[in-house]
C-alpha cells in the first residue's frame, strides 16, 4: 500500500490540512481576532479540519484493509 500514488495524496492532503490547522491555531493563540464571529469562524475550521483529517484516514483505512483482502 505504501508504494501505492494514493497513498502518497493523501498523505500530502493529511500534511496540507495539519498546515491548516496550525496556521489557524496560531491565529486564535497569538493573532489578532477582530471579533467574537471572527473567533466562531476560526473555530468552525478547526473542527471541518479535523472532520476532513478523519474522513481520509478512515478511508485509507478502508482502502488498505479491502487491498490486504485481495
């Protein structure tokens, strides 16, 4: 499976999205957050990222169990 083009995405898309999430993060610690929406907005994504994280590695979980199956 290691060798396999997807997975080389979707480790690139879980890299991507830790990017993401540490750019927003940074933003609520040491950032200036215009408002209270502003900060409901930035936590929202967060929380999308994290849906989106687990979404592609419970579908490489899937894909590799199916491959191990064959």
């Amino acid at each position: 499976m290691r060798d396999d083009p997807s997975f080389f995405l979707f480790e690139r898309m879980l890299k991507r999205l830790k990017e993401r999430r540490k750019g927003i993060q940074d933003a609520i610690s040491y950032g200036v957050v215009p408002d209270y929406t502003a900060f409901r907005e930035l936590r929202a994504s967060l929380s999308e990222i994290g849906t989106t994280e687990q979404d592609l590695r419970d579908l490489l979980k899937r894909i590799d169990d199916e491959t191990e199956a064959d």
